[in-house]
C-alpha cells in the first residue's frame, strides 16, 4: 500500500513538473511573439528585393523612403529637339508610404501564434512582397506640359502675296508644330510611376492653310518699271511690259482683283472731258481703245486690256489703266480667272 502511494506521489510529480515546463515554454513563446510582432517576419521583401526582415515600422519606413521614393523622385527630363524641361516628381507624384509599412506586418497580424511560434522556432520566411501604392497628380503634369507647350507651339505660316509700305512682300509657306497635350500628359504620367527619367514629347506638325499650290495665280504690277509680273504661287512666271496712268490720270495703287473678263470688248464712252469728242461706244476691231481682251478690276473705270497703240507700251499714257500689247493681253487673258489678285504697287 505504501509502495502505491509513493508510485502516485511520483507520477503527479512528475506531471506537474511536465505541466509547469510546459507552462513555462508556453509563456516563453508568449513572450517571444509579443517581442517578434514589432519586428518584420523574415522573408518580407521590398519591391526591387530589398529585405525586410527584422525591421521596425520605422526602419521600414526609412526603407521605402531611401530604395524606392527617392529613386522616383528623381528628375525626368522631358524633351523635344534641343528643348529639355526638367520635371520634379515630388510635385505631382504621391507614394503611400504608410499603407505599405503596415503591410509589411500583414503577415504577423494575419496568423494564428502557433503559426508565427512556429515560423520563430524554425526560422521559417513568409515570402511576402510589398510595393508602394503610387498616384500621380495628372491636372498637375497637364498643366506643366501646357507650359512646355507653350515654348514649343508655333502656328503654320500661310503663303502669301501682299503689300507691305507700297512694296510686295513675298511669303513662303511654312508648317507649324503643336505639342499634343493629353498624349504628352500620359506619356509624363506613365513614366513617373515606372520611375522612367526620359520622355520624348510627342509634337505634331501642323500644315498652313494656304500652300504655294493653293495660292495659285497673282498678278503684280510695278509702276515705278512698267511691268505685269504673273506669279505662279510666290514665284514669277511671267513678265510683261505695260503701259500706266499718265499725269493726271494715275493708275490706282493697292490690292485689286480681277471682276469680269472681256472677250472682244466694246468700249464706252466714259463721259470724261478726255473723251467728250469720242463716240460714245467704239465696237470690237482695230480702232477698238480695248483692244481684243480687257480685265475689269474692282476699282472703277480701271482695266487690264489690250490697245493698238503699241508705242505707249513701257511709258505713262493712259487714262489709268493698264495697256498690254495683243500677244500678251490675250495670253494673260487665258491665264487668269475671275477673282484673281491683282496687287499695283509703286
């Protein structure tokens, strides 16, 4: 009976001393994971590979802020040609920093303490990866590539003839170039959050309105030279000697154009003191003051046209219009069209 007693005494010994251990390693795991939950788990890594394993919040802060903002933050250069701005994304592109740090604990908070025990006693990693959420303030980038824009855009230049101070000026045409905005805005965009330093701005050509082909057909008439120069677009294809409004009567200067074209032209009488002994209309022919072809201008009583007085070609003889010998009215005459410019300079 004695023997029995002592071989149970013995037993509850030494399942109490079985018990309390037990107890003791379970409140050392306790304690041990409660220290372990302010640290990273081994195998948490930062996008780009950088371990984080054993930090604090705060050490993982720094982390993020040194191997993957800073990187970010760096300038982009944005270029066109010789241009090159330079953009800080620290303006215009936010990290969530804060997000990311508390997801590097997400593998302590999202387990059961027999499984982080576990992982402790075995060293066991958790193979878990974080990247930062990124945002990208893009009225922010639109608003700068309008800026830059702003250095870049030119409009197209349209081909031109005109009058500049009693002179023609020529104007070729030229293409323009206009940044396209939304794309250039994305394309920004898109490279701060790939952490791309480089973005070539996209810029489209814009072509002017009016081409040396559009242009067409012009006449210009020099006083000064008694000379028709027929411009094909901004280039002389034709040249023509002509008689002009002598004293008295002068061949209005500006920029005309032409309004009727005459085949054959019967000429009236005026009713000037120059033409009171005149019939009061002279039929096609030889004797015709029109000769065979006459261009009406917008600008009263004044003409283009042919006259059988030859010798006055080259000197100040009419009574303001301009006289071509019948070879070149008739030529001219084919040549042109209604409407078309007809500029009379000094």
């Amino acid at each position: 009976m004695r023997l029995r007693t002592v071989a149970v005494r013995t037993t509850g010994l030494l399942v109490a001393a079985a018990a309390f251990a037990a107890s003791g390693a379970l409140a050392w795991a306790v304690a041990d994971d409660y220290a372990t939950r302010v640290l990273v788990p081994a195998g948490v890594t930062l996008t780009g590979g950088q371990d984080l394993g054993g930090m604090t919040a705060e050490q993982v802060r720094t982390a993020i802020a040194e191997g993957f903002v800073a990187p970010l933050h760096e300038p982009v250069d944005v270029s066109f040609e010789d241009l090159t701005f330079a953009l800080d994304p620290a303006e215009y592109l936010s990290v969530d920093v804060d997000t990311a740090v508390s997801e590097a604990f997400e593998p302590v908070r999202n387990s059961a303490i027999n499984e982080r025990v576990w992982r402790t006693l075995t060293e066991a990693p958790v193979y878990h990866d974080i990247t930062p959420a990124l945002e990208v303030d893009e009225e922010g980038v639109l608003a700068a590539v309008k800026v830059m824009a702003s250095a870049i855009d030119t409009p197209p230049v349209d081909a031109a003839i005109s009058i500049e101070y009693d002179a023609v000026t020529i104007q070729e045409s030229h293409p323009g170039r206009a940044t396209e905005v939304t794309a250039a805005a994305s394309a920004i965009a898109e490279a701060m959050l790939a952490g791309e330093k480089h973005v070539a701005l996209p810029v489209a050509e814009v072509p002017p309105a009016v081409s040396e082909a559009d242009l067409g057909r012009t006449i210009v008439i020099s006083l000064g030279s008694r000379r028709l120069d027929l411009y094909e677009g901004v280039e002389v294809d034709r040249t023509y000697r002509v008689a002009i409004g002598k004293p008295g009567y002068s061949t209005p200067r500006g920029e005309w154009e032409i309004t009727l074209k005459r085949y054959m032209p019967t000429w009236g009488n005026p009713g000037s003191a120059w033409a009171a002994d005149m019939p009061r209309t002279i039929p096609p022919g030889p004797s015709n003051p029109l000769g065979t072809r006459a261009l009406n201008l917008n600008v009263s009583g004044i003409r283009i046209h042919g006259t059988p007085n030859v010798g006055s070609i080259g000197t100040a003889a009419s009574h303001g219009c301009i006289r071509m010998v019948r070879r070149d009215i008739e030529e001219l005459y084919d040549l042109v069209e209604v409407g078309t410019p007809v500029l009379i300079v000094r």
